[in-house]
C-alpha cells in the first residue's frame, strides 16, 4: 500500500470494534486503522481466522485482540463490547462490516435463505449499535461506520435478499444519527463498489464476470481494499467531524453509469460532426 496521507497517530488511544475484521474490506480497515494508532478488537464466527489476523496486525506493531461471536447474537455482541472495555478502557468506533452474501434467483431463495442474510447484515448492525451505545456516549468522538453497498441504488438481479438487508442498513444509520447525535455519535456509511481480491467479488463476480464488470465502471477498474479503508480512516477523523447521516458513495462511479447508446468507435463512423 501507498504511503498513507493521514497522521500516523490520529488514532492514537482509541478503539475500533470491527465486526467482520477477520478478512476481505473489514480486515484491511482494521489493518488500516491500527497502523493509525488505534487499538483493534475483531469480532467474526471464525476464530482462526481472526487469530491470524489479529497475529498479523501486532506483528506490524499495532494492538489487536479478537472476539469470536455472531452478530446476529444479541448476547455476542454485548461480550464483544465487554471485551472491548475491559482490554481496551472502552468503544470509540463502532464498524458494522459482518455481511452475508450469495447469488440466488428469488423464485429459488427459501425464506430461511432471505432471513438469514437479514439477520446477519441488518439485524447484527442493529444489535452490535445497541450494545455499543453506552460505551460509545462515554467516548469524546464516537462514530459507527457501516459497510453497506450500492445494490440496492438499482434493481440487482439475484440479490433481493442483500437489497433488502442493505436499504435496512442505511435506513438505520439514518435514523441513529439523528436519535443518537445528542449523545455525540456521528453514524456514517461507505458503499463500496466492487472491490477486487474479496470473498463478495468471488461471489458475486465468478468465472471472470470482474473483468468485464472493470471494463463498464467509468474509472476502468475495480476499487481495493485500500480505496474504502482510505474512505474509512477520512469518515473516522476530525476531518468530518460534522458529518452524519451521510453514505459515501467508493465505486469508481459505477452505479451511476449505463451503457453508451453507442460505442465511441461507432460515433467516429458515423462521421457526426465535431
Ligand atoms: C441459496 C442459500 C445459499 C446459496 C445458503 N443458503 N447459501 N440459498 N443459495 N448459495 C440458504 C441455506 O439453504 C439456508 O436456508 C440459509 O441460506 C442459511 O444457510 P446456512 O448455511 O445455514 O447459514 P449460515 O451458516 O449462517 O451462513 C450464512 C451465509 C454464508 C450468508 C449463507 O454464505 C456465510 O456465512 N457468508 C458469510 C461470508 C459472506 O457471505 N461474505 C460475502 C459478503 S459480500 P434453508 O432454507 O436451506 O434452511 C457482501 C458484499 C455486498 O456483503 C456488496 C457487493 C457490491
């Protein structure tokens, strides 16, 4: 990664709870966020995992610990919290990146199916948010970060299940930043593009549709680890201390984009006049 443009200890004495941390976006924010000072704790179901992860990030000099739960437990989140405060003094920043994903015609998705990917990215943003309210109101500059996405901007064939969850995500940070500004938590939400080198990419993208995706999406490739947790240290700062309620767009332009009428070679024959 390129050298980073913000202070190297902005972060210094603070603590990110960071669900999803243990790979993939979260992984890369909580890796971002420690060589920035901050202290991590890790939350994900699987604990190998984020022993590695957390193993990685203290060898590189930064502070990381890691709770194994699933948020869609309401009793996880409220240890992973405990865990936080008990090792780290408390939750200054609070991200919501657990998520669930696959591709599925709805006709051929079971109710089970659709539930859980609600559960996990709505009803986990809703608990690990409530559990963490009262160690965030104790921190001088709380903010929730959301990962949502873009999907739902448009109609996305095969992902009725995560357009739903996702709507119900920013609905939520929507609502909490209004409820909870009094308190001093700033909620705020990046929606990522396609982001290459992610288990969703290997889901959603398989068998080299990323290639072709790259090719439609204006700036020509897909975004990186390090474009949202770039976007994640900038939402997290000082810099956007006044900022909330506010989703920022990481996709390369891609969901506003649609296919030319034309491609540019045809234009050129077509001999219109310049
Ligand atoms: C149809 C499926 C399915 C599939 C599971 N189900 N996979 N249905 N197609 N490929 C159904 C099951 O049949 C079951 O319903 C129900 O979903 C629950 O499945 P389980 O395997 O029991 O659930 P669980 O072990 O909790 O696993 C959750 C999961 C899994 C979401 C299904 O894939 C997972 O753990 N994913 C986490 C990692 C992940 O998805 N990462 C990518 C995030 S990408 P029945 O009826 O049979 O009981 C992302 C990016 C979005 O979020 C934006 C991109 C631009």
């Amino acid at each position: 990664m390129s050298a980073s443009i913000f202070n190297k200890e902005f972060l210094k004495s603070k603590t990110a709870l960071i669900t999803g941390g243990g790979s993939g976006i979260c992984k890369g924010i909580a890796e971002s966020f420690a060589t920035h000072g901050c202290q991590v704790v890790i939350m994900g179901r699987r604990a190998d995992v984020l022993a590695e992860t957390c193993k990685g990030i203290i060898a590189a000099g930064g502070k990381a610990i890691s709770v194994a739960g699933d948020v869609r437990l309401i009793e996880d989140c409220e240890r992973a919290v405990a865990t936080a405060t008990r090792e780290f003094g408390g939750v200054d920043i609070l991200l919501n990146g657990a998520a669930g994903n696959f591709l599925c015609p709805t006709e051929h998705l079971s109710s089970n199916g659709f539930k859980t990917v609600i559960d996990i990215d709505l009803l986990g943003t809703f608990n690990m948010s409530k559990a963490s309210f009262e160690a965030l109101k104790k921190s001088s500059d709380a903010v929730i970060l959301n990962i949502s996405a873009t999907l739902h901007y448009q109609g996305t064939i095969m992902q009725s299940h995560v357009m739903a969850a996702k709507a119900g995500v920013d609905a939520l940070a929507r609502n909490l930043a209004c409820e909870w500004g009094e308190y001093g938590i700033r909620v705020v939400t990046i929606a990522p593009g396609p982001i290459g080198d992610t288990e969703g990419m290997r889901r959603l993208a398989p068998l080299g549709a990323d290639k072709k995706m790259a090719s439609e999406i204006p700036l020509k490739r897909l975004g990186s680890i390090a474009d949202i947790s770039n976007a994640a240290l900038f939402l997290v700062s000082p810099a956007a201390s006044y900022i909330t309620g506010e989703i920022l767009v990481v996709d390369g332009g891609q969901w506003l984009s649609k296919p030319a009428f034309v491609p540019r070679e045809t234009w050129e024959k077509l001999n219109t006049k310049r």
